[in-house]
C-alpha cells in the first residue's frame, strides 16, 4: 500500500462514525476508480455462479463487518484446496465448480470435505496469511446509503435462497439462520444494478493509516461481540497477528 498516496482522497477517521454506518472493503486497486466514478454493481469473482443478479455488498456497523470477515476466512478455508498455487481459475471453471454445489448426491461429501478442511490447523494458516495480505492491500470505505432508495431488509439473500446444502451454509454462516431467506446486516446488499454515486462514498483512516487491516483491528477492540465465542475462525486469525507481534 506504501505505492498509493492516500492523502490526496478526502477522508474521515472511523471513531467519528455513527454506530450503525455503512461499511464495505475493497481492494485498494480500485480506489481511484470508485472514488470517481462510483461502486458499480457487479458479481464479483467469489460469487460466480453463486449470485443471481448484480450488486453491491455491505455491512451495518463495526461488529456486523467483524461477522462478515469471519464469513470470509471461512470461505478462503473452504476453498482452500482449490487454489492452484500462482493459478486463479476463471469464470466459467469457477461457475461450474460452484453449480457441483448445489448437486443433492454430492452435497454430503463436500460438507464432509469443508469440515476436514476447518479441522486442519495446516489450511487455516496459510488462510490466516492469505487474509492479512487481503487486508494490507485492502481499504474501507463508509457509504451514505437511504432505505428503501438503496436497499430494503426485505430483499432475498441468494445463497440462503439457492439450492445450496444447508449444513454447508451454516459452516459458513455461522452467525445466521441459514432457513431464513432474508439478508442479514452482515451481509446486506443494494437493490440489484443500483450505482452509488462517488459522493456517497468515503475513504476510511484510524489515525494515520487506512490499511483495512488496521480499522478491522479497531473493530475488534470496538464491539460486543464475543469474538471467542462467536467468531473462532477470526478469533484464531487476531490470535496469530498477535504471534506476529511478538516475534
């Protein structure tokens, strides 16, 4: 990140936040692009073949973004196994290896595979390293959303609404309740081809830094959540950055 002058973006410290702001992470690549043209909606990489409709992602509040990342470790986990070193499938690969999915005779031995792979202290490292170097290159922005002019709690979460195995969703939605087709403030989402403008978007700081690793670890020192408890997946990734910091 020490290419990118930040600097030159208007910003604001997230202690000034409100306690239910907008949150959503992106990788710093793209921020000159949103900050003057806008997030386009769009379905991402991750989500080929999983999401139905295009559009953009965010979260609720700072303890909503902390179950969103123990959402996301959980899936770099899960597909773990499939990521060729130095290799990124593409798109339609990715699509049809996500439709294997929702196949009803393969679904138990795939969650069987997800739970070998969260048991294995090996993946989740090399994960825990994948995500820190997600963050470090990754920032957050704050976005000035209305409800019902940018999105509604109404709207469907596709995965929960797909034919996806349930117990498979819940090793990934911890936090939810995987039977409700309804999204989540962790998880929420604008209505489909809905443009947020650049001036409703925001660069985040804490201090000095805009690393989004740095504010995720204001979050974490800033919520209610029992992170031990409720997040363990994350809660082994704070835990590591700490071996870290000790080194």
């Amino acid at each position: 990140m020490r290419d990118f002058d930040l600097e030159q973006y208007e910003s604001i410290d997230i202690r000034k936040l409100p306690k239910n702001a907008y949150y959503h992470y992106t990788n710093i690549n793209n921020l000159d692009s949103i900050l003057n043209n806008g997030l386009i909606p769009t379905i991402g990489d991750n989500a080929v073949g999983i999401e139905k409709s295009e559009k953009i992602f965010f979260t609720i509040g700072t303890t909503n973004s902390l179950v969103l990342m123990e959402s996301w470790l959980r899936w770099l986990v899960a597909k773990s196994l499939s990521d060729m070193p130095g290799e990124k499938l593409d798109k339609p690969v990715y699509k049809l290896a996500t439709n294997l999915l929702k196949i009803k005779m393969l679904q138990p031995l795939l969650t069987f595979v997800v739970k070998c792979e969260f048991k294995s202290k090996k993946i989740r490292l090399k994960e825990y390293k994948n995500l820190k170097n997600i963050l470090d290159n990754s920032v957050y922005l704050s976005l000035d959303l209305e409800y019902f002019s940018d999105y509604s709690l109404n709207d469907i979460d596709e995965v929960k609404n797909g034919n996806f195995d349930k117990k498979l969703l819940k090793l990934m939605y911890n936090n939810s309740n995987v039977n409700d087709e309804y999204m989540e403030y962790w998880n929420m989402h604008t209505y489909s081809d809905k443009q947020i403008e650049p001036e409703k978007i925001h660069l985040l700081k804490i201090g000095d830094s805009y690393k989004a690793s740095d504010i995720l670890e204001y979050m974490r020192k800033n919520t209610e959540i029992k992170i031990k408890r409720d997040l363990p997946f994350l809660y082994g990734y704070f835990k590591w950055l700490k071996t870290l910091e000790e080194k």
